[in-house]
C-alpha cells in the first residue's frame, strides 16, 4: 500500500473504498491503479478487526437513528429526483489510512477518524450536484434554517444534529472494549458526515457491502446446533457458552450457526444477520440466563465480549457463595 500512497490522495482512498468513484474521475484512478493492482488492499482486509467492528456498530447506531428517516424524507428532500438512500460508515487511523492493520499496536495512539456518508441512488440521468449536496449537509448543523421550503412539514428534521455529532458519536464509542479496540488507546475522535452517490442499478450491491458481513466469518451450517450442556460453569464456558448462543439465535429463527466455529472477534450483529431488533433479543436473553437484568459494563458486540460476560458472572457467583 506504500506504492499505492504515491500515486492516490486521501479524498481518493475514501472513495476507493466507498465504491462511489465515477466517470472520468473513476476512469483516471483506475488507470493510475493499473500498473499497482497487486499492491492494493481493499479496507476490509487492512483496516483490522477492531475498527472493522466499530464501523458497523456505528453504522448500526446511524441507521436505527436517522437512516430510516432520510429514506422516507429523500424525495421530498430532493425535490423528488432520488429515492434511495444508504448509510456508509469508515473508521481509520488519522495520518496511517495507506497502512496495513498490525496486529501488535492495533493502530493505538493513533487520532480515529470516523467517517459517516450518507450514499444516494442517482439515475444514470442525474447527478449529485453540489447545491443539493450543501441542502443534505445542512440537516446536520445546530443552525439549521427550518424556514427553508425543502425543510418545512417534515416532523423530526430539527432532531438530527443532536443526534449525530462528534460529542455523541465519542460517548458511544466509549461504550466499546474489545481484544482489538480500546478507546482509551487513542488520541482523540475526528467525525464527519458527507453525502455521496452511487449508480441507481447497483444500489443494492453498494448498500449490502456496507454492513461488513464479513465480521461473522465462515460460521453457518445447514444442520441446526445442537443445546449447550447444563447448568454453564467456569470448567466448560468456553465451548457451552457458543453453543447458548446458537441456541438462542435458533429461537430467533436464525438456523445453522456452528458453534464450534465462533471466535472471540465474530461480530454478534453480522452473526445475527444485521438485525439489529434480533440482535438486542440475543444480548437481552445471554444476560437473562445469567439472572443479569442491568449491566453497566461494556457493550456485548462480539463473542468475545459474551465470553468475559459469562466469565466474570460465573466468577461473581462462585466469589458469593464463598
């Protein structure tokens, strides 16, 4: 990726990696690439586990908040040019974006720069021209005109900055510890949002890519699991504990995970198909079973945070019983 450094700019990564490059600029960029195809690695596979996972977890965050809303209000938005629209979300490490994820520093020290973009359909008729661009951008400053015309008789639209700015984005990120991300690592949080667009026909490839599916790894079967041997106890948490999790996913209509082939760094969200209310389902019956009702700890966003849960709730018990 160092030789890839010398030939495209920052501006150009990011939009190598959203996949959104087009006409003449797309052209220019891929002839530069030509001569480099072998150097170049796409972001999935060298940005590492740990930013990999909060990418999604942050795009989970944005598409429960405001996605959804930019979806029924597009049209209107645009004056009924467009009328799809996807969230895309990029963490890198400030200053290293050409470098190849290590998995000894795990980019620590490193400022993050959070990147959300907001990808809009656009029919090969049409463009995204920047006036319209300017009028999206805008829903996300405090100084919002709401007496604008393209803004007028849409309910919530004087709620999305509060809900996306970089002092919310840095308290939820907080909540997160894995093997491979510690936010106290880091040396500060750059956020930004931006719009972009996509060609309306691969619309739907570009909106699956965001979610990073990739995360749950190779962990489906077309047997359903079988139930974990109880009671869990400190002696076989380790294997049981992925086998509850299958268990609890097959409750959820979600057939054909394979136990014995989680790792602690699978994602419980890309394992639960990207659902987030099915997700939240899972996390909310693993602290159950554990008689937890409120956890005040860190998210539970992978395996390996289902693995600690268990450990120290089982290490809490036997410490009671003392």
């Amino acid at each position: 990726m160092e030789a890839i450094k010398e030939i495209l700019s920052i501006d150009e990564l990011l939009q190598l990696d959203l996949g959104t490059l087009s006409g003449n600029w797309k052209s220019d960029v891929e002839e530069r690439l030509r001569s480099y195809k072998d150097a170049f690695v796409s972001y999935e596979d060298r940005i590492g586990p740990g930013f990999l996972l909060i990418s999604s977890e942050l795009k989970r965050y944005v598409d429960n908040n405001i996605t959804g809303f930019l979806k029924e209000n597009i049209q209107q938005l645009t004056s009924g040019r467009f009328e799809n629209i996807y969230c895309d979300v990029r963490l890198y490490p400030d200053g290293r974006e050409f470098e190849l994820y290590d998995a000894e520093s795990q980019w620590c020290g490193s400022q993050i720069n959070a990147h959300v973009t907001f990808v809009i359909a656009v029919p090969e008729s049409d463009k995204l021209d920047i006036v319209v661009g300017m009028e999206l951008q805008a829903l996300f400053e405090e100084d919002l005109d709401l007496e604008e015309p393209i803004y007028t008789n849409i309910e919530g639209i004087d709620n999305l900055s509060s809900l996306l700015n970089i002092e919310i984005v840095s308290e939820w990120m907080g909540g997160f510890k894995t093997d491979h991300f510690d936010p106290s690592s880091f040396a500060g949080l750059y956020f930004s949002t931006g719009f972009d667009a996509c060609e309306a026909d691969k619309f739907l490839e570009k909106e699956k890519q965001a979610q990073f599916s990739v995360i749950a790894g190779e962990v489906y079967s077309a047997e359903k699991s079988r139930h974990p041997d109880l009671p869990i106890t400190l002696e076989n948490y380790e294997i049981e504990t992925c086998f509850l999790i299958a268990a609890f996913a097959q409750e959820l209509d979600l057939l054909g995970i394979e136990a014995k082939a989680l790792t602690r760094e699978d994602s419980l969200f890309c394992l639960m198909r990207c659902d987030h209310v099915k997700t939240v389902s899972l996390t909310q019956s693993i602290k159950a079973h554990f008689d937890v009702i409120y956890d005040d700890g860190y998210q539970m966003s992978t395996v390996g945070n289902v693995l600690d849960f268990v450990f120290e709730s089982l290490t809490d018990s036997v410490g009671s019983m003392d």
